[in-house]
C-alpha cells in the first residue's frame, strides 16, 4: 500500500494549489437548464406540494402512442446492435420518401441523417457549418444557447407582431447590416416555420421569397420543420427547401406529429449534391463521435411512421385537428379579451401580448416578462413562459402558452383511461370545423380548455379592474 510521507504530501498540495476537483469551464460556468425543461419541473414541484397548476408551460403533444408504432417497437426489441451512424437504411429509404409526400422535395437516402432527436443534429449542423447564425426573435429557447455553446455569435432578426412575425427581405437584411457592422459574419439562418413560440406559419409567398434571399446573399438555412405536419388546416406548410433546395437543410423527427418525443428521434435532410455530401460526411463523423447512432429498435418503429400507411397519416392528421381546435379556442378567448396575439396556423402555441395592462401591471410589482409569468405561477397557478426566453427584450410583456395540455379530456383519470378518451376525442376530430376560419368554433367540451378560458377571464377581468 502507498504510504504518503508528510513531505509527499506537501509536494503534492502545491502541485495542484491552482486546480480543484469538479472545476467548472469559465465558458459554461453561467449555462442554466432550458427554460422549457425547468418550467415542467416546477410544475411537478407544486403539483406534489398539491398546489393545482395549469399547466401551459410545456410543449408536449400528449396523443396515445399509435399501435402500429407499439407494434413495431416490441418486433424490434431484440435489435441489441448498433445502428449505422446515419441511421439503418430502411429508416432513411422511408423518410427520403415522406419528404417527397410532405414536402414536395425529390430526395434521396444519402440525403438522411437520422439522430436521438432533431435537436441534437441542430447542435451537430452549427457545429460543422461556418458562421454565425442569424436567429428570428422570437423563437425556441434553445436555438442561442446551442449558437453559442457551438461558438458562433447570435445575430437577432428582430420581426414586427404587428406583421405576423413574418421574415422578410427587409428584416433579415436590416439583420446582416447590422451583424455586419459589430463584426459579425452571418452565414446561417435558422427558419422554424410552423413556430415555436408563436404558433405562425409563414405562407407560401413570403416562403419563396425568403428562398431567393437566402440564395442571393450565400446563406444556408436550416429549416427546423418538427411542427409541419400539425397545420391547423388554414394555411398549408410550405418548406424553404422547395424553393432554395441547394442551400436548404432540413430538421424534423417523431417527437410532435408522433406524440413521440420521449422515442427521441429525429432526422435532418441534407441537399443533394456534393456541398450536401460534404456536410453529410461532417455531421456523421460528428455523430460518431457523439452519440454514435439513435437506438435501434426505436429506429426500425420509426420506419413504419414514415412508410405509407392511411391510418397512421389519420391519426395524425386528427391529431393537428385536435391541437387545432383547443389552440384556436383559447386564441378567440383571448382575443375576445382584448389581448393581441399572432393567429396560430400551427403546433400547439399561443404567443400573446400584455402591453395594454404595462401600467396597472406596475402597480402589482410587474415590470419584465419573467416577473408577470413568474407572477401568474404565484398567484393565479399558471404556468407559462415569458417572452425573453425566446430571445426578446425582458421588458416585453409576451407569453408564450402552450395548449398541448389541454386536449385532456378528464382531469386526475389513469393513463390507460385518459388513453382510452384521447382516441374518442381523435375519433371526432375530422367533424371539427377548420378552426382559424370566419365563425365561433364549436367542439367538444375540455375540462382543462374551459379551466384556461375562465382562468384567463378572470385575470384579465382582475386587471381591468385595477385600471
Ligand atoms: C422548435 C423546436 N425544434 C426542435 C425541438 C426538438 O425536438 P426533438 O424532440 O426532435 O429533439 C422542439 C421541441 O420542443 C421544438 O419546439
């Protein structure tokens, strides 16, 4: 056995009197958890406390796994070995022929790399492209911290809500001017249309003409589609592939449409090309050495998601209707209120503004974004996410809502229950009507949905009060 002698030991605490187990690096001594990530969890905190919570903080399509994905899940269990690092073949072959049914865009197997989830290949893609990244402000959480961990700078492009947030030639060079002038070299646009927060899609005209930009000013753009196939029907997806296919890489993956994200598996579309196969060839050496490949058998269940199957393209369409319909009802509550928010086209969000309440807000302590959420979590149990987190000023009084939660059909019922209530409600989407068209929307009663309607009546009636 090793005996220290008192010297040795001297020796040994002035050799290390700089340096200390655990020790941070500098850079990543401030990182923080995704705000989305910590809402949940405070969430469970007050629900385990017993303080009911309603729950808009957390986007997470909650529809029962379909059975021919459990199906294929339990044949594949045994697949114990690993996967090829862009994901087995079959998988590929299946998403390169969704994307032509989807999108509209020719492409082939080479083009797919599928990972453990699309946000992980968004950090891989700013980690193998050159330069910094031009960001929409708003939009998800976790676009500038993976910016940054990647080493690139976070070039805002400031979009207007009274203009829908939409990304036009003008905002996007009034982007790279101003990128330009502190130094900043943009060569990358992150585009998520349908959007996370705003609940917006753009349409097909400001898609081809955001194509042409991008080609006209040597700009890649990572199209982050994980929300298009839940179109609340009134305004189709359109990816910025079809329009600018060699500069254009997309992301999607089964967590949304699939009501999946726990399966963690996602996929990015390269261009074809040799550009495109360069950048494949960079982001599975960097898979390789990160994460190797996606579970198997989670891989071979998700090539029947992608393969040709009318039941499973019912089921989620349905599903769109559902997030649809409850997205929407809340949005005409809140507009009824008199409070501004874009028009949702897609996904589950609501993105509203409580501008109009700034001064009466003052008086109850409420000067920033974080302070009103924060506020709305102490004294009206709703739990939202304020504007800030999605890259705005923290003085802008923008929330983020998710609706996801409210398709439950019944409060406090076993999973198996709540399971068996969620396919009734998918069963009656396709009678619902499109939502975001003229008229009141009309559907079934949701004990959460009415739960956030009244909740938000009585706030607002709160502050109108104190006015
Ligand atoms: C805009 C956006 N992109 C990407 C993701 C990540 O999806 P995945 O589960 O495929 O990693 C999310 C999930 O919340 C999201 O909202």
């Amino acid at each position: 056995m090793d005996q220290h002698t008192p010297l040795q030991a001297t020796a040994t605490s002035q050799c290390f009197e700089f340096s200390a187990p655990l020790e941070l690096a500098e850079a990543r001594r401030d990182m923080v958890s995704s705000p989305t990530l910590a809402i949940n969890e405070a969430v469970s905190r007050r629900r385990a406390e017993g303080k009911e919570t309603l729950h808009l903080g957390f986007g997470e399509a909650i529809f029962p796994l379909h059975p021919a994905l459990r199906q294929a899940l339990a044949e594949a269990i045994e697949s114990t070995g690993y996967a090829p690092v862009a994901g087995v073949l079959k998988l590929r072959q299946a998403i390169a022929g969704y994307m032509e049914r989807t999108r509209g865009i020719s492409c082939s197997e080479e083009q797919v790399v599928v990972g453990p989830g699309s946000k992980p290949l968004l950090y891989a893609l700013l980690q193998v492209l050159e330069g910094d990244v031009l960001v929409p402000r708003p939009s998800w959480v976790s676009y500038g911290p993976q910016i940054r961990l990647a080493g690139w700078q976070v070039v805002p492009v400031a979009t207007d809500p009274a203009d829908h947030h939409r990304l036009t030639p003008e905002v996007l060079s009034d982007a790279v001017t101003a990128a330009h002038a502190s130094g900043a070299k943009p060569r990358v646009l992150i585009v998520n249309s349908p959007s996370n927060p705003t609940g917006g899609m753009l349409a097909e005209e400001d898609v081809a003409v955001l194509g042409a930009w991008a080609r006209a000013h040597g700009i890649t753009i990572i199209s982050d589609e994980i929300y298009a196939e839940l179109a609340h029907g009134w305004r189709p997806h359109v990816s910025p592939a079809r329009f600018y296919p060699e500069g254009s890489i997309i992301t999607g993956g089964l967590s949304k449409a699939f009501s999946a994200g726990g399966w963690r598996l996602g996929y990015a579309i390269l261009p074809a090309g040799e550009r495109g196969a360069q950048l494949g060839k960079a982001l599975r050496a960097l898979a390789s050495e990160i994460w190797s490949a996606a579970a198997t058998p989670i891989e071979k269940a998700a090539i029947v998601a992608f393969t040709p199957n009318t039941d499973l393209e019912t089921y989620v369409r349905r599903s769109a209707r559902i997030h649809g319909y409850v997205t929407h009802a809340l949005y005409q509550t809140l507009i009824e209120l008199g409070v501004a928010c874009p028009k949702p086209a897609a996904g589950f969000y609501l993105y509203p503004d409580f501008a109009p309440w700034r001064g009466t807000l003052v008086n109850l302590g409420v000067t920033t974004g974080q302070q009103l959420a924060q506020y709305l979590l102490d004294e009206w149990a709703i739990a939202t996410l304020p504007g800030v987190a999605f890259g705005e000023e923290p003085d802008a009084l923008r929330l983020r809502l998710s609706t996801s939660h409210l398709s439950i059909v019944s409060t406090g019922s076993a999973p198996k229950e709540q399971a068996a209530e969620l396919w009734q409600l998918l069963a009656q989407a396709d009678a619902l009507p499109v939502p975001g068209e003229a008229g009141q929307l009309v559907g079934p009663d949701l004990p959460e949905l009415a739960k956030a309607q009244l909740r938000w009546r009585e706030v607002i009636g709160y502050f109108n009060s104190l006015a």
